[in-house]
C-alpha cells in the first residue's frame, strides 16, 4: 500500500502553518460543523453557510486531499440520526471532495427541554452493547449511503467509564467493521488520556483491534485539569503516543492517513516551529509504512 498521508486537522490558526509548511502537509482534515450556523430543527432555513471561513479553508487547502470530521450527528445518542445535518455535512463532501469522513464514537447530543438536540459539551460516554451496536450500525449505513465515502469512528477520552458493559472497546469496533465495513479513527491521544487517568492497556487495546479495520491515526497533546489529563489539543505530542505510533501505524494495512490536532487557542504556546516538528516527526512513521 502506499505511505498514509500526513495532515492537520484544520482551524482559523492553520492557514499560515499550511503555507509555511508546504510539502509536509499532504492533507487537511475539515470539522464542517465549524464552518455553518445552526440555527434549529425548526428555522428556515435551517443552516447557513459562513461565506468568509468556506472561502479561507478553499484558499489553504490548494488543491491537497481534504477529509471530513464531525461532531455533531452523535451516532451513539438513542435520538434519530439528524437528516437534515446529514444533507449540509453531504454538501461539504461533495464541494470539497472529501476522500472520508469520520465521526465519534461518543454522545454528543442529549434530549433538551428547549431543544430536541442539545450538546452534551462533552463526548459522553456509551454502553457498548448488542443494542448500542445495531444503532450505529444502521446510521453508518445511513451515512455511507447518503455521502458516499468510507465512514470512521473515533475512539473517545473518557472520564467517566460506564462499568459492567457487554463489550469493550475493540469488540465494538471489531464488530462495527465485520458488518459495515467502517473503519476505526485511532487516536492514540485519546487512548493515551484513558491509560493515564484509567489505566488503559494501550498496546492491549492497540492488538485487540483488527489491523485492517484502523483506517486514520490522531496525534495530539493535552494539560492537566483538576487531577484529570485532559485531551485539551493543547501540547506537542507526548513520547508516549509517539511510541505507540512507532511500533503500530506499520501494521495497519489500511491506514489512510495520521493527523494531529491542535486548538487555536494554543498556536501561540505551539508555534509555527512547534507544528512543523509535529509534521516531521508524523512524516517519519509515515516511512515506516
């Protein structure tokens, strides 16, 4: 197979690290919820387009591979898959070529008095069960059907484990891959955050997954918060997830690209010089491949 792309996940600060960087950066990864106004299930129209932010991502992308990655239609969440996001989050694929389009394996979404989709404010937790698993295999189904690129689950940081569930995280994923084809997003980040605030087995987790079901890694790093670590985008990537990027990106047969995240807020604590060592250091595992 060919060597995974090396990428970013896009936000209003990566623009001059894109032009800076040049030929190190092979793809950018795009959170279309970012760029809309929602305003409601019962406005219309329901969602508008910011013109100005659509343009700036048009502009840095130059012609690279963009990938989709979002946040908001919760597949996990017992509410009905959001069709009319789902349409707004098809018309970035289509305007934008998405080669894929990931989401998480968390609930976002959570019934409101006000409305009937509030956010949660933080990926919640879910009981991986027989149950959960029919639910987001059938709005994967959706999903692939209505966008037409391969489909990816993200692995969450979770700080408040649900005890005594059916399955553990690589069953799920495991199984979601038999019966729908959709691969695993690996954030070796958020596995790392499990590990240190858990316990995780990390390469326990890593080994249990089906090499040929990881189809994306995500790099990243993260502060302390209340006696928490947190997967706050904030850091240069920890040695610990480099390792692991090291010793497992080479076994996934099918690993289409390896992306680290970064929140503009902390672009000044990272710096453009502090990025572009990031993109190097994903450049070498890319090698590896």
């Amino acid at each position: 197979m060919a060597a995974p792309l090396v990428g970013l996940l896009y936000n209003p600060t990566a623009a001059p690290v894109i032009a800076e960087a040049g030929d190190l950066v092979d793809y950018v990864e795009v959170i279309p919820d970012r760029l809309w106004y929602d305003f409601g299930p019962s406005a219309a129209p329901r969602f508008r387009r910011v013109g100005e932010l659509v343009d700036d991502l048009r502009d840095a992308v130059g012609g690279r591979t963009t990938a989709g990655h979002g946040i908001g239609l919760s597949l996990p969440s017992a509410l009905t898959l959001d069709g009319a996001m789902l349409d707004e989050v098809a018309w970035f694929v289509r305007e934008f070529g998405f080669a894929w389009y990931s989401e998480h394996l968390s609930a976002f979404l959570v019934p409101g008095r006000a409305v009937p989709n509030a956010q949660a404010g933080l990926g919640l937790p879910v009981q991986l069960s027989a149950e959960s698993l029919a639910l987001v295999a059938a709005k994967v189904r959706t999903m692939q059907d209505a966008l037409g690129v391969p489909i990816l689950l993200e692995n969450g940081a979770i700080f408040a484990p649900i005890p005594d569930m059916e399955m553990d995280e690589p069953e799920f994923f495991n199984r979601l891959w038999d019966e729908t084809g959709c691969q695993v997003l690996l954030d070796l980040h958020n596995l790392h955050v499990n590990a240190v605030n858990q316990g995780v087995d990390e390469r326990a987790y890593v080994e249990a997954l089906r090499p040929e079901a990881v189809g994306e890694i995500h790099v990243a790093g993260g502060d302390w918060l209340q006696g928490f670590y947190t997967d706050s985008h904030s850091r240069p990537t920890p040695d610990r997830v480099w390792e692991l990027a090291r010793a497992y990106a080479p076994t996934f047969p099918s690993l289409r690209a390896i992306t680290f995240e970064w929140h503009e807020s902390y672009f000044d604590r990272l710096g453009l010089d502090g990025i572009t060592r990031e993109l190097e250091a994903m450049r070498g595992i890319a090698a590896l491949c």
